[in-house]
C-alpha cells in the first residue's frame, strides 16, 4: 500500500486530480489517500508516545505499514500548505520517514518556494528519494481540463517517469 498525502483539502483540486490519476493509472500500487484534517494542530508537549493523539497515532502507523509515500501539495504565500507541515511535524519526532521510498510532487502556479521547502523537510527527516521521484509542475491548473478532470498529455507523461522511479525504490 501506498500512501497518498495531499497538501490540498480542495476537493476539485489539480492536487486531487493527480492523486487519482495515479491511483487509476496503477491499480496494483493500491493507493490510500489519508485524510491529513483528522490531525490536530501539532503541539510538541503532545509529541511524545505516552501523550500522543490518537489520530497521530493512526498517521504515524499508516507510514510505518505503507511500502511508500506519496506528498502532492500545491503551494500557499511561498511555502508549504499548513497542513502538509502540520503532518510531517507530527511524524517529525519518530523515525518513520527514514529510508522510507517517499515521491515528491508540487503542482501549483510557480511552486518553487515550496518544492525547495519540502525537499528540503523530507531530506532532513531521513525520505528515500532521488532526482527522479521529485516533481515540480508548474502552471498546474491550465494543465487540467476542468471539465473533464483529465490532466494533458505531458503531465501525464511527467507522472509516469516519476512512478516509474519512485517504484524502483519499492522494490
């Protein structure tokens, strides 16, 4: 299993709409998008395991038990979504994300602030990723068709290279 993680709650999102590409393009990946508004804001007096949230518990668990992870996130002011930081702080003070196969995808307007930021959060927590599993989209919303939800060829394209890459560091 492979978890999804989108930094956008837009249910008509570009974000969204790669999300399910993915997941119908490679049934056999079995993709489990997780719901990132069931955790609460990160409060590091909560981090340890004795006082952990429950739905903390729950997301550090689904990364433990995924085979990979997969962060689609769009950017806001510059920077990473809140809630894209807000998960990745709670899983900050484990080990989970070491060595663990992670695919990287930015598509927003520029996105280029936030693909910095997130190579740089998902280097310094241990992610196993390369050049290759790492993917900036920019202009993201014109290469989707809103009426269809169909994202265009060279997207699609960018996609299947990334996939490819990120499921040679699966197995």
């Amino acid at each position: 299993m492979i978890l999804a993680l989108s930094g956008s709650t837009r249910q008509t999102s570009v974000n969204k709409a790669i999300l399910d590409f993915i997941a119908s393009a490679y049934p056999s990946l079995t993709i489990e998008n997780y719901d990132l508004t069931l955790l609460p804001h990160f409060n590091p007096d909560l981090a340890d395991d004795s006082s952990l949230p429950p739905s903390a518990r729950d997301f550090i668990t689904a990364i433990q038990n995924a085979a990979g992870v997969i962060i689609c996130t769009p950017e806001y002011v510059f920077s990473l979504p809140g809630i894209i930081k807000n998960a990745i702080e709670w899983a900050v003070a484990t080990t989970v994300f070491q060595d663990k196969p992670t695919a990287l995808i930015v598509a927003s307007l520029s996105g280029t602030k936030a693909f910095e930021s997130l190579d740089l959060v998902m280097t310094t927590v241990g992610a196993k990723m390369t050049p290759p599993t790492k993917l900036l989209i920019t202009g993201a919303y014109s290469k989707l068709n809103k009426a269809t939800g169909a994202l265009d060829e060279h997207t699609v394209a960018q996609l299947r290279d990334l996939i490819k890459n990120f499921t040679n560091l699966l197995f």
